[in-house]
C-alpha cells in the first residue's frame, strides 16, 4: 500500500512538473478519472487481486503457433484498415454459427480490440450532445468513451431486485428527442446478468419506437453458467438493421494481448469505421489477424474455452459459498456469464468505496469499488474471479472477515 502511495504520489508529482514546464492537460483529458487504472495497474505484489478483468489462461499453443507461421511467412506490414479477407470471413462464419447472423465480410471491421471501436462507433454515431443510453451499472469505459466522442451518457437503471433485469419502461423513462444510441452488454460486466430474450425484445422495442441504434457489446458471450444462453440483439426480429454488433477475442480465446476486436453493421457505417479506423489506429496488428484466424476456425478453441468455463465455474462456486457463509454482511445474484461476482455489501452498512480502501489496507485483496460502474454501484464491489482458486479462496474469506470486523 505504501508503495503504491509513493508511486501515485511521484506520479501527481511528475504532472505538476510537466505542468510546469508547459505541458497542460485538454479540460477533456484532466476530467477523465485515473482511479481504475491505479487500481488495476498499480497493486503491489503481496495483494490478493480480485481486481483484473482478463481470463488468467494463456493463449492456447494452436494459436501461439499460427503467429509465429504468420512471422516467418513476413505477415509483418500494414494491412487494410478493415483487417485481412480472410479474418473478415472467418468471423463472418462464426457470426452465421454461433450467432445466426448474416453478415458478410464487407459489413465487418476488424479493431486492435472492441475498446477502440466503441469508441470509434460512438465518434461515428453521435453529434455533440446527442444522448446514449447507459445501463447502470455498466463497464465504466462506456460513459468515459461516451464523453470523450462529445455526446452524453444517460444512465438507466437496471432492477437490482429482479436479478438486474433491464425492464423497457425505465428504458423509455430516458428517451428525449436527444437521445440517438443505447449500449447494451450481455453477459454483463460487472453484474454477470445474461440478456433473456424477452428483455432483448423490450429493448428492441423501445429503439424501434424511438429510432435508435444499439451498440451490443458481446465480448463474454462464451462465458455462461447454469445453461443460460447467449443471443445476439441482431438476431431479434427487425434489429439487424439498428444494431452493431461488437465482439472480441480477448475473453473468450484468451487473446487479451493481441488487440483483436470486431464489429458487424452495415455496409454505410462499415466504410465510415475503416477510414476513422485508418485515420487512428491503422490497423490491427497483421501477426495479431493470423493468430485470430486460427482461434476462430480450429475446433480446439471449443475445447479451450470449455476448460476455462469448467475453471471459472468451479470458483464460482467457492465466491457463492463465501457470500452465503458471510450472508449478514454481504449478498450477491448468481452472475449468470462473464467471470465477476457483483457483491452487495450495504448488508455491512458500509459503502464500496470504503470496502475497495479498507479491504487493501488491512487485509490486502484488491477489489473494484462498485460506484465505477454508475450510480447504482456505490453499495457494490466487484471482484473478478479470473485468478486462481486460491485466490479467490483467500480473498473471499478475508473480505468476510472484514466486513464483519467493520458491521455497523
Ligand atoms: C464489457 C467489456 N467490453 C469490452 C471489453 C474490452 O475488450 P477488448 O480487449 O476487446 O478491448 C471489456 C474488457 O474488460 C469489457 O469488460
């Protein structure tokens, strides 16, 4: 803790004198919160970390290997700003299989990772001070990306005690005539809620009435539980036209590193997103593609991610049993997808942010303070249990004691 104090502290130092020698920040870049980056960056090494959002397995052999093809074969230059043809096609299937999606691979981009092409979406999307429509809690880059493309985020609840379901009238309570997008996130982080397909209808619904378009991040639709199901908002009757799919290989291949992202919408957007793409960042990274291709069409990454899955599920398992064991000072809603636990510690009567410092202090296991995630969070952490049994294990049973050590 002391360490990171040091470090913070030079770092705030350093500003000042970069400050002084002329550099200042853009209002826009000094209002953007560093807080989650510190958080996850900058634990020392005696902490337990509950904190990292990334699955803890390495990238499989099968497609370490296809890199390295992809290097001796001199796959190194740039490539289109849309990514090579034959990733293109390769994720046009697995939207067919996986997805029942039609999209072909004119109607596809290729991203250094989904981050950049929310971001890259939402610049193409909205005007200045057009309205996106948030869920809270939601992954907290989507307000930040919000405003840094110069629109404004508008949250809407989800129903804590119904599971987090997101219900189409405190949907509708959000639209004005401003409003232009809705970003959705199923399975979610941080909550772990899985879209059913009734709720996917009700948000169709509501961007069919108001004419908006969707944003449906599905970057963890491989990680599910107890039978849940993944379905694309594309797929529901009359959105394949309002939406954009975005998607990745981070989580569900274990390709964190690689940078490699998706997005599928129509042909006008798609033109749009490759010159904005070109503009920025180029291109993803030619190795990157290769190693992509091979991940999306071997029938090892199948296998793969059932390892993972039976993995998470298993300390699954262990955080549930935690939760119910310290059930008078914390509660939670079996995540459904994805690899956090959403935990609800008011029972403590403290607040996440004290829980996230406290925790660190004294019993040293990094956790997310929930009011990241929106509003609503401020009851909240989030833990990840992408880490090892272990861990998880170890964390959740210090943040029992803990929290029962502070009741108030
Ligand atoms: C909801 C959500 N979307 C997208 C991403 C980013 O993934 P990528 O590595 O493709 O940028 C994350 C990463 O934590 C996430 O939680």
């Amino acid at each position: 803790m002391r360490e990171l104090m040091d470090e913070m502290d030079s770092s705030a130092e350093k500003q000042r004198t970069s400050h002084k020698n002329g550099i200042s920040l853009s209002e826009r870049a000094a209002n953007i919160d560093d807080e989650v980056f510190k958080l996850a960056l900058g634990l020392p090494k005696d902490v337990i970390p509950l904190t990292a959002g990334e699955p803890d397995f390495p990238t499989a052999d099968f497609v370490n290997l296809a890199a390295k093809k992809a290097m001796d074969s001199n796959f190194t230059h740039y490539t289109a700003s849309n990514g090579i043809l034959p990733l293109r096609e390769a994720i046009s299937r697995k939207l067919k299989e996986d997805n029942n999606l039609s999209y072909d691979p004119d109607e596809i981009i290729v991203s250094p990772g989904s981050s950049p092409s929310i971001f890259l979406l939402l610049f193409a999307l909205a005007d200045r001070g057009d309205e996106v429509l948030i869920p809270d809690p939601a992954w907290f880059h989507y307000p930040i990306l919000t405003g840094l493309a110069g629109a404004k985020a508008v949250r809407v609840p989800q129903r804590r005690d119904e599971g987090f379901r997101l219900a189409p009238e405190d949907i509708e309570r959000k639209v004005t005539d401003r409003t232009r997008l809705m970003i959705i996130n199923s399975p979610s982080n941080p909550t772990g809620h899985v879209l059913s397909r009734e709720e996917l209808e009700g948000v169709a619904g509501v961007a069919e009435r108001h004419d908006l378009i969707v944003i449906s991040d599905e970057i963890y639709e491989k990680i599910l539980y107890d039978n849940h199901r993944h379905i694309s908002m594309a797929s529901i009757s009359g959105m394949r036209d309002r939406t954009v799919t975005v998607n990745g290989l981070s989580k569900g291949y274990a390709m964190m590193g690689w940078r490699i992202g998706f997005t599928a919408s129509n042909v006008e957007l798609t033109g749009k997103m490759r010159s904005l793409l070109g503009y920025t960042l180029v291109c993803a990274g030619s190795v990157a593609q290769h190693a992509a291709i091979e991940a999306l069409t071997s029938q090892k990454s199948k296998e793969y991610v059932k390892t993972m899955v039976a993995t998470w599920t298993r300390r699954r398992k262990i955080v549930l049993r935690y939760v119910d064991e310290y059930k008078d000072v914390m509660r939670i809603a079996p995540p459904e997808g994805a690899f956090y636990g959403w935990i609800d510690i008011s029972p403590s009567g403290m607040e996440g942010k004290q829980v996230s410092t406290g925790l660190l202090k004294e019993y040293k296991v990094g956790v997310m303070p929930g009011y990241l995630f929106g509003e609503s969070g401020k009851d909240y952490i989030r833990i990840s249990y992408a880490t090892s049994d272990d861990f998880v294990e170890e964390g959740m049973k210090r943040l029992g004691k803990f929290l029962r050590a502070h009741k108030k």
